[in-house]
C-alpha cells in the first residue's frame, strides 16, 4: 500500500547521489504553483503543510510550501532516504551505437502518482499527507530539470553517465561558483539567478518570491496554451530527453559553455521551472480543490 510505502522510507539509509534545481529552483516551482492554486486547494495544502512544521529538530524548518520542496534533497544529506531512485528517470540515449540497458521500473514518473494518490486520500493520517505533499512538489520539480530525464550512454559509459554527472565542464559562475560537472550547471539553472539580479542559490524567502514573480511575467501560463493542463508525467519525461538530445549536449566533454549555450539554455531552464510550478498547481487543484 502507498501508506506502508511512505512509512517505510525513513527505517533506510542510502548514499547521497544528486539533486535537481538545488533548493532554489525547487522552492521556486512550490511558489509558482503556490501562487495559482485555487482557494479551496490553497486552504487544503496550508492545513497539509501544518503537519511538517516540527519536522527539523523540533524547530519550524518547513513552515511554508516552498519550505517542503527541499525536503526529500534534506533526507539525503541527513543519509536517511531509501528513493533516491524516484528522483530521476534514466531514459537511456546513445550517439555511437552502444547497447542501451534497461531503465529501472520504480523512478520519477512512476513515483508522481504514488505520491498523488496518498496525498488525495483522506484515509491516510495527516503527517503521512504531508510527507506524500512534500514528495509530490518536489519530484514535480525533479522531472522537468531535462538531465533527471536522461542518461548519454557511450562505449567509455555503457551504463550511463548518470544524468550529466559523470559529463565534466569547466565553468565558474559570475559570482565565482565552481561547476565541474554538466548536470550542476542544470541544477543551478544555467545561471538564471544571476542573469535576473541574484546570487547563483538565492535562499531568502523574500528573493524566491521575486524570482517567482519575474519567471511568470516571463513565462505566464498562457504562453505555455494546453501544455499546463497536461498531467502525465511520462509526457513531462519524454519532453526532457527531447530537450537533453537537441540542446544539453551541445558543450564539449571537458570544455567551457560558450555564451551562447548560456543564454539559450537558461531560457530554458526558466521555462521548465515555469511550467513545472503551473503543473503541479494544476495538479494539487485537481486533488485538492475541486
């Protein structure tokens, strides 16, 4: 049962692996969404929400909606999540023919409706509500950063270069912030924060509400027309890998992005953050305020 599921995973511990959109981007996706639910849905999630407020040392580390989109990537640095695997989904893709190997069953897509089905379900007691909210914001956010949505395949990596990980580049931020590997750069949004006045990782409450606001002037939920009502995250998956085949690969192994690469792949990691935030509101709406 998807109760058993959730109690489960915290009597496990795995490895720290990789994150997606950092906490920022992730915040940034609960505040957009946040921001277009409706009032009965609104209402719905602050009551949910209530219930992780004394998750973090006894302390309100989560008292807002944005606050429980990190909480998954916090399980890990504290060494206590048994999913790692639902954060990502490894579409395999290979440019010189190498055998591609099987992608696992249990991932980010078909995780999402795990998480929406124990969110919906008043059968569930509320901590287990919240802990399924926080899963579901955060794996929303998970699956439209493209490199959780593949993995290049090559002969010197048959089994995958685990979403960009293994890819290296050499790149240092325009506030001097290092980036050695191709999925890091996409996890900081390819410099978006900085283009838009920021540090690289903003984390103020105040900055992520701006940088919500200025993403949906960008990118409002009419430029995105029908896409915002569609649901499926196989659909959202396979837009990634769209995405990481024509554009994400386009730097050298070893080698600086070149200007251009930035600017287009920021816009893009803007649009992503946008429509994942519209997604999910469109999501919870559905679960939560009808």
């Amino acid at each position: 049962k998807i109760l058993n599921i959730i109690i489960g995973l915290f009597f496990f511990l795995i490895p720290l692996v990789c994150f997606s959109w950092w906490a920022t981007g992730h915040r940034i996706v609960a505040e957009i969404a946040y921001q277009n639910l409706n009032p009965k849905a609104k209402r719905a999630v602050n009551r949910i929400v209530s219930y992780m407020a004394v998750e973090k040392n006894g302390n309100h580390h989560y008292r807002h909606f944005m606050d429980i989109a990190t909480w998954p990537d916090d399980l890990k640095v504290e060494d206590m999540l048994m999913c790692n695997g639902w954060h990502f989904i490894d579409q395999y893709f290979s440019e010189d023919g190498t055998p591609l190997p099987t992608t696992p069953p249990e991932n980010v897509v078909w995780a999402i409706p795990q998480m929406e089905t124990a969110v919906a379900s008043k059968k569930n007691n509320s901590y287990d509500r919240a802990r399924a909210l926080a899963f579901l914001v955060h794996f929303v956010g998970d699956v439209h950063q493209p490199l959780h949505t593949a993995s290049r395949v090559t002969q010197a990596l048959p089994q995958g270069d685990m979403g960009g990980n293994l890819y290296p580049i050499s790149y240092t931020t325009p506030d001097g912030v290092p980036v050695t590997e191709l999925h890091a750069l996409w996890d900081g949004a390819v410099d978006l924060y900085p283009e838009k006045g920021f540090s690289a990782e903003p984390n103020k409450e105040r900055q992520i509400r701006e940088l919500a606001n200025i993403i949906q002037e960008d990118d409002p939920a009419s430029s995105f027309g029908d896409q915002v009502n569609e649901l499926d995250p196989t659909v959202w998956a396979k837009e990634g890998l769209r995405i990481v085949q024509q554009d994400v690969y386009q730097v050298p192994s070893g080698g600086t992005p070149s200007a251009e690469y930035l600017t287009k792949n920021s816009t893009m990691a803007e649009t992503r953050i946008a429509l994942a935030g519209y997604r999910l509101a469109a999501i919870l709406n559905q679960l939560l305020g009808s």
